[in-house]
C-alpha cells in the first residue's frame, strides 16, 4: 500500500472540545495560520496513521452554517469546496439538543462524516445519559463516545473515519424531513437548481434559497436569476401558511427534527446536589458577589504577572546586556558596532524581555480563564458597562487584556462578531495604559506626586475611554450588536491545549511585533548616530516647550517612546542625568508628560498588530489621531492645571 | 407592553422575573422583513435555539438592567437586553 493522503476536517459548536480532539490528533506537528485573505484562524496539522498521511483541519467553532459570520461562510465553503475525505462533528454531549441542529446541516452539506460525542463525562455529571448505539441509528451516522480531556475514545475515532473512508460510506445519514408544506417547495425548487452548476449539493441551495441566504441568493441569480424569483415566491406562500418568516420555519423545524433526536436518545436523571460547577456558576454572576470576585482576580492575575514579569525581565536583560562587550568586541564601537548593538540586539532585547516575562504567563492565565468558562461570566457582568461605549459584553476582554499589553489585546478583539466592532474595540484598546504607560504613571507621578495623583490618571483614562469610544461608535456607520454568548458549564482546562495555544499566540507575537521593533531601533540608533537627534528636539519644541511646557529633550524621550513607552520614562533619566525627577521637572510637567505619554501614539508593536488586523489606512488614522488628541489634551491640562495651582 | 394575539398574551422576555418560564412566540428584530444585520440577528437567536415554540427560562438578569441569563434547550445563554426585549414569550401558567 502506498501512503496515501487523507484530509479530515474538525467542524463543531464553540466549546465543545474541539481544539483538544485536534491537539490529540495532530501532537506537536501543527500550525496556526489565517484563512486566506481573511482574519479568520486557521488550524492545521498532520498525522500518520496506518499508512497514511492525515491532513487535520480545526474548522472554527460555530452554531450554524448560515452567513451569520465569516467562520460559518468559511467552513462550509471549505467543506462544499475542497471536500474533506471526512468530517469529524465533534459533539457536547451534554447539550446534545443544540449540538445536533449543527450536525444536521452538516448532514444536509451531503459530507461524509462520523460524529465524537464529547464531554461524556461532563453530560453524565448534569444527569444526562446518551445512548449512543441509539443516536447512531436515529441519525444514520457513526458515533463515538469521547472524554477528549482524558484522551478517551480518540483513537477509536481516528479508526473510525479511517474505515468510513476505505468503505467508501456504507452508512446512510438520516434525510432533515421538514413539513410537508416546505417540502413540496423544496423539491420544487430542487430541481431547478440540480440544472445549474454549484458546489454545494442541489437541495442544501434550495433550503438555504428559502432561508434567505444572501451569499447562496448572489451567487445563484449570478446564472439564472429565476431560480431566485421563484424562491422568493415560494417563501411567501410558506410565510402565508405559517404565519411565520420563511427562514424562522425552516430553522424551527431543523430544530424540531434535532429535538426528536436528541429526545430519542437521552435520559435524564435529576442528579441529587447540583454539580460544583453549578454553585460556582451562580456564585460567580452573582448581582452582588460577582463583581467584587471578579475585581479580586483580575486584580490577583494582573498583580502576579507583574511582579513575574518585573522579576523575570531584569534577569533576561541582565543577561543579555552582559553579552554587550562580545558584540563590541566583534564589531567594535564605532558606527558600525553601535547600530549592530544598539540598533538591532538591543531591539532584539527589549522584544524578548516584553515577550516571554509578561505575555507569556498572560496568555497561559487568559487561556486558562477562557477554557474554563470563567471570561464569559466576565463578559456577562460588564455587558451593561460596555454598552455606554457602544460595545457589548465580550469586548471587556480585550480591554481588559490591554492593561497588560496592547498587542494581544488588538489581536483579542476578533472575537467581536462584525468588522465594526472588531475596529471599534481595538480603538479604544489602544487607549488603555499597558504595563509599560503603567511604568511611567507608577514611577513618575505615582513616586513624586502621590499615588492619588496616579490612580487620578487612571480615572481620567477610564472618562477618556468611555467618551471617545461613544464618539467613535456615534461616527462610524453601522448598526450597533448585541450580546449573544453562550455561556458553557465550568469544567477543567486542558492544559496541554491551554499551552500549545500559548505557544502560538506567542510566536504570532513575535512575528508581529519583532520586525518592527527591530526596524524601528535601527532608524531611532541612525538619527541618534548621525547627530540628528538634538535638531529635531528643537524642531519640536514649539510643541514641546511652548504648548506642553516640558523640557525641549522630552521631544527625544517621546520619539524612542514610540518603540516601547517605558523607553519614554528611562530617556528622560538618561538625558536629564538623574533619576530623581522631583529636582528637574515641576509636579504639573510630570502630570502633562505622563498624560502625553500615555495617549500619543500605540507603541509601534501596536501599529503592527493594528496595521495586520485592519489595514495600513486605519493604522495611520488611529495613530496620527491619537497624536494630536494627546498634544491637545496635554496642552489643554498644562494651562488648567497651572492656573488652579 | 403586551401584546394579544390569537393565543394569548405575549410579552417581551424582559418582562419576565427571575426564575419564570415562557414560550418563545416571535422574534421581532425590528425594521420590519430588513435583511441585513436584522435579519443576521434574527437568525442568530434561532440558531442558538430560540425558535417559536421553545421554552425559555430566564435564570437571572445582571443589575443595572444588565444582560438576562436564560436556559434554552439545555444550555445557557446570555442575551444583552436590547436583544432580549424583541424576543416575545407567552407566559407559561402556573
């Protein structure tokens, strides 16, 4: 036997166990990459398995396969289009109902597939008892019992779609009978479709025709617009009889037939004391209680990732700046040996003592939170907060994310459902003061003026957020969402995946961020080498000096700012030559200073990540907006605070 | 707000306490039969399961007229409020 090639596709609702199955499946041989052309993720891995070389694609994670979002266009183009050897439904087995409404239009996309019933022991947990020989025979499909979790059932799985595949599908998948009425028109319209070429098979067009469903609408009227007229006449004679829209018909009696099903197979047995979960679960969405636990840990995770990171930083970069006289040593210290050095390692450094101190252990702990269901009690707890800016629930996390750094933080906001609000939360994201604006509020205002002063900035950021985040969502077009979000059961993380995923959110991180940075330390070395430095000091002292009221070298410390933000604070005590600023720089300065320092721009690793998720257009327009406003603000507060002092 | 129809009264979920159960009777996303986000958001509801006909049981709202938390064909879902008060329910009795 040759080694043949095989492609199986992972398809399945949100949090159901998915990632796990695939990281089982796939081990270290994985990568995480984009759809082509879109901000979708895509994972991918291979496996050898009795001879063959599996291709192992991890569809995103969905309820349906309407146009609702790019994940459901993506998957089932990817399924219709490149037609997988066989798909993998993976299925929580303790909300079997829903999970099915799923599998069923999988059933309707005519692919070959065999089902992973998940979470067995979560469902028996909550009193929910399948079985499985019975739902194999209701749906037509072969179903495997899986504790993805503990590994249970996968290679029993893996064997199974193997033999689906040598047998070339002995199986048949049961038909989604809908009503009589809806039937009629569907095999109506069936057989106008089966004349035109189409990727998707001729009864999926029709339904998803009476659905309503622009993408299939577009491209069926693109060969032969009376397929569409004629859909469009059936869906009112259905909405006639039923008195509901075509497309709520349709789904309620998917659901119906996912119902019968799901009825058909499962028992259910009260169990005596609600699980832990439970209790966590009303503990932790609590009117009252929820939100001081939620401070409590959000506080508790923030506090040990600084305190890691500060710890672990200065030791890498005491380590590495030990490596200064070999590099010397190799390149000398003239021109060349200081843009080598200061140029391009130490940009290599500053980028390695940000990524592995702080955003790995972020992502690890944000990992953690989200597999276990916690993020979304969060997201369910500032829902209302969020709305005053436009935003719902869901885009607390990036926010919150950005108090640590920015990046993730932009790169967090692609689990808002529209391009709109992906933008609108990534805008006000970059307002948040990271770690590094945290450095220089905590060390300048915080150590010279006060801690109220400090935490005073805090508030002020919080005022500006709120305000220009209505802003933004009052001018930018589109409808506002709402939140929709599934709330899953508590369970324990897997930590494997919990780390794999880490590991790659961390290399994306790198690949992002590094060049630039490197880049950026490079011209910032050039301009500081060929003695430019000082003239555009003065160029930019009329900002500097006259409007902000700083010292003309604040110009310099605002540029090299623009790599890493704390570079902002640790310039000024090198061209000032004293780290004690109380003598050099008046209260009112220090409170300007760090008010420009914490708005004026995102730091370049931020342009980046900006740069990737939206385009090089929106980038610029955030940046120079966010420009101007902190000059503005800076300049506004120099006056105010001066006369009331 | 409440509406008749040939059932019986229908009210928007919001107006249900904590702890009550009601039947889904309509979706009303405003804008009348709009496709667009209207309709994208229509459809999301019932994708997730609230079809008519389906119990729901709203388990609690957030304060400050927060999100409602329902249970909907076994699993739970959280609907922010301006969504939740286009989804009608008649009233389960007692």
């Amino acid at each position: 036997m040759t080694k043949r090639k095989l492609v199986i596709a992972l398809a399945g609702n949100a949090n159901v166990g998915k990632s796990v199955i695939f990281n089982h499946l796939t081990g270290l041989h994985q990568h995480i990459g984009n759809w082509p052309g879109k901000t979708v993720e895509r994972a991918e891995g291979t496996l050898h398995f009795k001879g063959y070389t599996i291709d192992i694609v991890d569809l995103p994670g969905i309820y349906s396969l309407s146009t609702y979002s790019l994940e459901e266009l993506i998957s089932r183009k990817y399924i219709a289009v490149e037609r997988p050897d066989i798909v993998i439904n993976v299925v929580d087995a303790s909300v079997l109902e829903r999970n099915l409404f799923f599998t069923l239009q999988l059933i309707e996309l005519e692919t070959p597939m065999v089902i992973a019933l998940n979470q067995m022991d979560i469902a028996k947990k909550k009193g929910i008892e399948i079985d499985t020989e019975k739902l194999e025979k209701l749906l037509g499909i072969p179903v495997i019992p899986t504790v993805a979790i503990k590994g249970i059932g996968i290679f029993q799985l893996l064997e199974k779609a193997i033999e689906i595949i040598e047998k070339r599908s002995s199986a048949k998948p049961v038909k989604v009978k809908y009503g009589e009425e809806v039937e009629e028109r569907i095999a109506k319209l069936t057989k106008m479709v089966e004349h035109i070429q189409f990727y998707y098979p001729p009864r999926y067009v029709a339904i998803k025709l009476l659905e309503g469903d622009e993408e299939i609408e577009k491209e069926v009227s693109g060969t032969d617009p009376q397929i569409v007229s004629t859909a469009k006449k059936l869906e009112t004679e259905i909405e006639n009889l039923h008195g509901h829209s075509c497309p709520t018909v349709i789904t309620s009696e998917r659901y119906e037939v996912a119902g019968c099903i799901a009825r058909g197979s499962q028992k259910l047995v009260l169990p005596i004391k609600p699980p832990i979960g439970e209790r966590l679960h009303t503990i932790t969405t609590h009117k009252i209680v929820g939100y001081p636990i939620m401070a409590l840990s959000l506080l508790l995770v923030f506090y040990s990732i600084f305190t890691f990171g500060d710890y672990t930083s200065e030791l890498l970069s005491n380590f590495f700046y030990r490596l200064e006289p070999f590099f010397s040593s190799l390149f000398g210290t003239e021109i060349v040996g200081k843009l080598v050095w200061g140029g391009v390692i130490e940009g290599v450094i500053a980028a390695i003592t940000i990524a592995l101190p702080y955003i790995v252990p972020f992502y690890i702990i944000l990992y953690f939170l989200e597999d276990s269901g916690y993020l979304s009690r969060i997201a369910f707890l500032m829902d209302n907060a969020m709305h005053k800016m436009g935003l719902h629930g869901k885009a607390f996390i990036p926010l919150m994310l950005g108090y640590g750094c920015n990046v993730p933080a932009c790169l967090g906001c692609r689990i808002m459902e529209t391009e709109r609000e992906r933008l609108l939360a990534a805008f006000v994201t970059t307002l948040v003061p990271c770690a590094a604006r945290t450095v220089i509020i905590l060390g300048l205002v915080g150590e010279f003026i006060g801690v109220q002063w400090a935490l005073m900035l805090y508030v002020f950021n919080l005022l500006v957020i709120f305000a220009l985040g209505r802003l933004a969502f009052r001018t930018l077009p589109g409808e506002p969402t709402a939140l929709i979000m599934e709330m899953h059961d508590y369970r324990m993380p897997h930590l494997k995946t919990v780390l794999k995923q880490t590991w790659f959110r961390l290399t994306e991180f790198i690949k992002i961020a590094f060049p630039l940075i490197i880049i950026g330390s490079l011209a910032i070395k050039l301009i500081e080498v060929s003695g430019l430095l000082e003239p555009i000091a003065s160029t930019l002292s009329p900002v500097t000096v006259m409007w902000l009221g700083l010292p003309a070298i604040t110009g310099i410390t605002l540029i090299f700012g623009v790599l890493r933000k704390e570079l902002t604070l640790i310039m000024l005590a090198t061209l000032l030559g004293t780290t004690n600023f109380g003598q050099v720089l008046t209260p009112i300065q220090m409170i300007v200073f760090t008010l420009v320092a914490m708005f004026y721009i995102p730091c370049i690793a931020t342009i980046a990540a900006l740069i990737r998720e939206f385009g090089w257009k929106k980038a610029l327009f955030i940046t120079v907006f966010e420009i101007v406003f902190a000059i503005s603000v800076g300049g506004v507060a120099s006056r105010v605070l001066t006369l009331t002092a | 707000m409440e509406r008749r129809n040939s059932k019986g009264i229908e009210v928007p979920l919001t107006t249900l306490r904590d702890g009550e159960t009601g039947i889904v009777t309509s979706i009303r996303a405003g804008h009348g039969r709009g496709r667009g986000r209207g309709w994208g958001f229509e459809k999301r509801l019932m994708d997730m399961g609230l079809t008519p006909g389906t119990k729901v049981t709203v388990v609690k709202s957030a304060p400050f007229h927060g999100p409602l938390e329902v249970l909907v064909r076994g699993s739970r879902l959280a609907l922010g409020r301006g969504m939740a008060d286009r989804i009608f329910v008649e009233k389960e009795k007692e």
